[in-house]
C-alpha cells in the first residue's frame, strides 16, 4: 500500500471525515496537523498547487485532494486501486 499524508487541523469536521473513511479502509496515514504551524501550512500549499484549506491528501507523494475529492475517488470506486497501485 502507498504512504499516504493528510495535512490536518484541530476540530475540522472534514478532516475527521476522510480519516475517518482511511481508518475504515485499514489505511495507515501520517497526519500533519497545520493548526498552529505556518510552515506546514505553507509547505501544505506548495505541495496542494495553491490549496489552502484542509484537509489536503496525498498517496504516494500526489495530490489527490480535500475530503470531497477522496469520497468521490472511493464512491467511483478509484481509491482502492490509487491506494494499492504499485
């Protein structure tokens, strides 16, 4: 399975959503909580090609995108293979 990153912030509901689909699928992520750190968030944004909002996700070093782009990746039945694609 490919790493995966989430960049987070305290008491977002959206960021506990797609955890909350990763979790349910049995993937292991690196969370990086942006709540107070300027430069995680910065760094965030480079990565995310100018996204600010979180959460930001991101398989094996892409950007897939917020928690709506990650539902709809598994609701079209993509996220299990983007996980799993060597």
């Amino acid at each position: 399975m490919k790493d995966v990153e989430i960049y987070t912030t305290m008491l977002c509901p959206f960021c506990s959503r797609a955890k909350s689909l990763l979790k349910k699928k049995g993937v292991h992520f690196k969370e990086i909580d942006v709540t107070t750190d300027l430069r995680g968030r910065e760094d965030m944004r480079k990565r995310a090609g100018g996204a600010h909002t979180v959460p930001q996700i991101f398989v094996g070093g892409k950007h897939i995108g917020d928690c709506d782009q990650i539902h709809q990746l598994d609701a079209n039945g993509k996220l299990d293979k983007l996980l799993n694609a060597s």
